[in-house]
C-alpha cells in the first residue's frame, strides 16, 4: 500500500504478540527496508484478544494459561529489535501520558521511511498493572524523559544522570553533583550510528538505571524503500510515469528475454 498510494499516511497499528512473534518477520524486513510506516506497537506484555497467553514481551515468570508455572522465556525488548532492524524512527510512550504520547506520535507520522513507536499499554484484564510504576505520582521517580539537546537526568530531583564510564566503556550513571553536568551525556535522536540508542533501549534491562527512558531514541533520515521503488517504475517506464506505461514495462520484463514456450511439438522456442 505505501508503494502504490504515495498520498496516504499508511499506519500499522498493532501488538505485541502480532508485532513481534506472529508478524515478527514482517516487522523486522519492513523496517530493514525503510518502508514509509507508522508502526504503533500496542505493548501490554500478553495476547489479549485470545485472552491472555504470554507473549514475546511477557516478564519471566509471568502466569498465565499457557505458562501456568511462570514463562521461561527471555522477553524481547521491541525498541532494541527496532534499532537492530535498522529502524529510522524508534520511540516509546506510555498510553496515559497524553503529552508525550501526542508528541511521539505526531513526530512519528511526520518522519519519511519506518517510524516504531512502543505504547506501553495497560491490560486491565488479561495483565492489570504491568504499568503501573510508570502512573500517577509515582511516574517522575520512575520515567526518564529524553529529550534532543538535554543531559539525560534520572529520578523526581535529576540528582543523577547517565555518563560513560571512562575505564569500562559502559553507560552507566553517576550523581550530576560530583561528576558535573558536563559529564552526563546529552540526547541526541538524530546521531547516524545506532549504538547509542540501543545502549538506551537497554539501559533498564542490563540493571543500570531502575527508570525507564520515553521519548524518541532514533530520528535519523535516510531515502525511504517505497520512494526508491517508484523511482525504478519510472525509470523503468521511461519518462512516462502514467498507470499503462507502468503496466507496458512490468509486463516487458515479465516478458523478459529468459521466456521459452513449449509447443505442442515439445520444441521450445525462445520468447
Ligand atoms: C497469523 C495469526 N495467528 C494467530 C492469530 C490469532 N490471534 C489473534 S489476536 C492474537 C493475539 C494478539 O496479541 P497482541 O498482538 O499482543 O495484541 P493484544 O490483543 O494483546 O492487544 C492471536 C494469537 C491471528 N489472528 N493470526
Ligand atoms: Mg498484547
């Protein structure tokens, strides 16, 4: 769709059971080829719809009916499976956090190529509460809010922030009083490489930082895969970019110079 009908903002909206374990393989090559998408990805650590199985993003441990003694797995974590693919827009939002979840989203529509947005999002029947550390009074201590330009501070005071450790080479954190403002690292969303965004997106899971970073991780550019596809059609089709022309070139490099038939003699004749 995002080929065939440039004039329309094509969203994906999904979970994290279609997203990342029944879709996983569409999810990873859409975003590997830069497909102009806005993935929102509805994150609330179970399948829902089929009344709460665990899913690829489900805490070890967790009971549910298809893992009654607690799930085994290793959880995905999906921004760091978004970076991994290439992805040119990661963020994260928290579903009752309308201010940040506005912004992210808007940005997200706006960028040209694949945008992923994480929703942490409640499940009030199937996973009450997942989220709970991240609502109400309790969000300040527990949400680190990236933002391009600023030093990434964590905790309600900002007394801490994340620096790299001179000796280990590691992210880790240290209090902004003794290391100096100078030294905590300052957001940047539209830096090329992704190894700074995936060392964010892991931040939480490696036991560094007990808060969790929102905001956007990665907003680089770079030409999108449906762009670059209509511009082969029209190349293809020589100057004429009209609906037969396009039709004409398909069915000529259908009709190739690699075609036999096969009469009814059994003789094959080129073309
Ligand atoms: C290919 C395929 N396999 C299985 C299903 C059945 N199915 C529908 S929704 C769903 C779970 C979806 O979970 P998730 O993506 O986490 O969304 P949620 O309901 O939690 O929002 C499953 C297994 C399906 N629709 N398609
Ligand atoms: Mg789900």
């Amino acid at each position: 769709m995002a080929i065939s009908r440039p004039d329309l903002a094509v969203f994906v909206v999904t979970g994290d059971g279609d997203a990342l374990s029944i879709g996983g393989n569409h999810l990873i090559h859409a975003m590997r080829r830069n497909v102009n998408l806005t993935i929102i990805l509805f994150n609330n650590e179970i399948y829902g719809l089929t009344k709460g199985q665990y899913s690829p993003t489900s805490q070890q441990g967790l009971v549910t009916k298809s893992s009654p003694m607690g799930s085994v797995d290793y959880p995905f974590n999906p921004l760091s499976v978004a970076l991994g693919a290439g992805c040119s827009f990661v963020g994260r939002a928290i579903d009752s956090d309308r201010k940040s979840l506005d912004a992210t989203i808007a940005a997200a529509a706006k960028h040209r190529g694949t945008s992923f947005v994480e929703v942490y999002q409640n499940c009030p029947i199937f996973n009450d509460g997942a989220y709970d550390d991240f609502k109400g009074p309790e969000a300040a201590e527990h949400l680190v809010r990236l933002v391009d330009g600023e030093p990434i501070l964590l905790g309600a005071d900002q007394a801490q922030g994340v620096v790299r450790d001179p000796v280990s080479g590691a992210l880790t954190t240290a209090a902004v009083a003794e290391v100096g403002i100078d030294h905590v690292l300052v957001h940047d969303s539209h830096r090329v490489d992704p190894s700074l965004a995936f060392e964010l997106s892991h931040l939480t899971d490696s036991g560094e930082i007990s808060q969790t970073p929102v905001g956007i991780f990665r907003d680089v550019t770079k030409p999108a895969y449906d762009d670059m596809v209509r511009d082969q059609l029209v190349q293809a089709a020589g100057k004429n970019t009209s609906r037969e022309a396009h039709d004409d070139a398909l069915q000529s490099l259908l009709n190739g110079v690699d075609t036999w038939t096969v009469g009814e003699d059994g003789e094959v004749h080129e073309g």
